[in-house]
C-alpha cells in the first residue's frame, strides 16, 4: 500500500467509527464476524458496568468457518467466560447470516427473555460501527444506539489482523453497503463526505475491491 492509499485508508476507517462514548444502556449485542476481539471488548464494558446482559449473535460464513468452526456467538461466549463475564448475562444467537439478522434476531432473543430494551450498546469491529449503526436505527428505531468497538488505531489492527490488503478491502466493502443499503432498504441513509468517497473510488480502481458485493 502506498502512502497515498494508506491516507485515503485512514479516511474511511475514521469515517466508519461513530465517536459514541460507552454509557450503561439496557442490552449489549456482539455482532458476529471474524474478529474476537469483539468479544474482548464486550467483557471489558460489562466489567466497566455498562450492560445487564449481552447477546453475541452469529453462525457461520464462509470468511469465518475455519476459525469458529462452532459458529462466531459461539466461540465469542467462550471468550468472555474465560475474561470472567459470568454465563448467566449472555445469551447466543447462532443462526444470524448478516447484519440484519444480528439485529433482528437477537432483538427476538432478548424479547423471550423478558428483557425490556430501550437503549442498546451495539459492539462490533472498528471498521463496522457506521454500518452496524445504520442497520440497527432501520430495523429497531426506537431504541437509542451507542456504539462500541475495540479502541485501535488503523495501523495496529492492520497488525492484528495480520493482512494489510484484506483489512483494506473490508473497509472498502463496508464502506459500499454503507452507500448501497439505505437504496435497498436494509438501513438508514449516511452522509458520506466527498472527500471519503472520492478516496473509496481510488482504492477500487487500485484494486481493493474483494469484498464489494454484486448490485
């Protein structure tokens, strides 16, 4: 990666990360994906005492299969038990395929088990906060959403993930739903500056573009 493109990386990573500040609110949902460090986050707020009960909710993908072969909620409850967040506040929804059904699904979860939800802290991956924000404020608009995610800068989760031009690419990718979706109905609309979406259209003629998906 250039230094030119890691710049217009840098773009659309502080784009897609709302700014919220963690409070207490009703619920927490982890949302299912290939990165565990979403579930490390979720334990650190529960300790900080910003949820009653969290939902990790998610199956299986084809990116994810190989390194949760029990399914992403799954093997996310296994590692907040082992940070010491106690059983009895999570609950894992397995089947969830995509964001909207992470929502909807564990919006269905917490309902059966009696918990009344009007502020939710809605904790994912660094890149997917704006995405997962205009999900939720689609399909659940009345509840209040903060969002959360594992506090690392671009360079560091780059180091993380170990990938430097995968790590582009989800961002890329994310960054087209956030477009895309509102037009299909499956969120809310999100302005994006015209400088982000100049430098989204330089990194997918630069060849970032394995996580785009057919319109």
């Amino acid at each position: 990666m250039t230094n030119a493109q890691f710049h217009d990386t840098k773009l659309i990573w502080n784009y897609h990360q709302m700014g919220h500040t963690p409070r207490h609110c009703s619920a927490a949902i982890g949302l299912g994906s290939h990165d565990l460090g979403v579930a490390t986050t979720a334990a650190g707020l529960y300790r900080a005492g910003h949820f009653p009960v969290v939902v990790f909710s998610g199956g299986n993908s084809p990116t994810t299969r190989a390194r949760f072969p029990c399914g992403e909620a799954v093997h996310y409850r296994e590692h907040a038990l082992s940070l010491g967040v106690p059983d009895e506040v999570i609950l894992v929804e397995s089947k969830a395929a995509n964001t909207g059904q992470n929502i909807a699904f564990s919006r269905e979860l917490l309902a059966d088990a009696g918990v009344t939800v009007d502020s939710l802290l809605l904790i994912s991956k660094p890149y997917m906060e704006r995405r997962s924000y205009a999900t939720c404020r689609k399909l659940w608009p009345e509840v209040e959403v903060v969002c959360a995610s594992e506090p690392l800068e671009l360079e560091d989760y780059i180091k993380s993930i170990g990938d430097e031009k995968l790590v582009v690419d989800m961002l890329v990718g994310d960054l087209q739903r956030v477009v895309e979706y509102p037009k299909l109905g499956f969120a809310v609309e999100q302005v994006v500056p015209g400088d982000v979406y100049d430098a989204y259209e330089r990194l997918v003629c630069a060849g970032f573009d394995s996580r785009l998906v057919a319109l």
